[in-house]
C-alpha cells in the first residue's frame, strides 16, 4: 500500500485526467481494506472498511457505468424496402 498518491496532474509531463485518478483513489481504498482487514484485533476498524467499501461502490458505479440498454436495444430498424412491404401488406388484407 502506497504512502500518498501521486497524480502529476499540475506538471506537464504526466498529466492524468480526473477518471484515472478516481480509479487510482479506488485501488487505494482497495488496498487500504485489505490492510485493515490483516490488522489485529485491537488494531481492527469495521466503520473504516464500511467507509471505504463505501465510497468503493460509488466510484465504481459511476467509473463503471455503462450506458447501453439492458434489452439490447429493442428491435433492429426496418428498412424502407421492408417498410414498404408490410405497408403493402396492411393495404391489400384491408382491400380483401
């Protein structure tokens, strides 16, 4: 487990925009629970690992979120050519 973090974001060679760093901040909760849950029993902290598995879902659903529909999207569009078709369809079943 790191120390700090170090994103460089104010010196021109490294820049690291604002979605890596809260992925970087997620990893180091990640290791921050996992250190805390080696701990020993006086050194233990549930409400820590509360806090960080916390703040680790949120950062997940919005570094994770994923914008596509669940259903896939629903049907495939016609096109012309099978609009035409079923119009044509619709037309002589009425004209029968």
């Amino acid at each position: 487990m790191s120390h700090h973090l170090k994103f460089f974001s104010t010196h021109p060679p490294f820049r690291v925009n604002s979605y890596s760093k809260l992925d970087l901040i997620r990893k180091e909760l990640e290791a921050i629970i996992k250190y805390e849950s080696n701990a020993g029993m006086w050194e233990y902290d549930p409400y820590l690992i509360s806090a960080a598995e916390e703040a680790i879902n949120a950062l997940s659903g919005f570094l994770d979120y994923d914008p596509t529909p669940e259903d896939g999207g629903g049907e495939p569009p016609m096109t012309m050519a099978e609009m035409h078709t079923e119009a044509w369809k619709e037309h002589v079943a009425m004209h029968s």
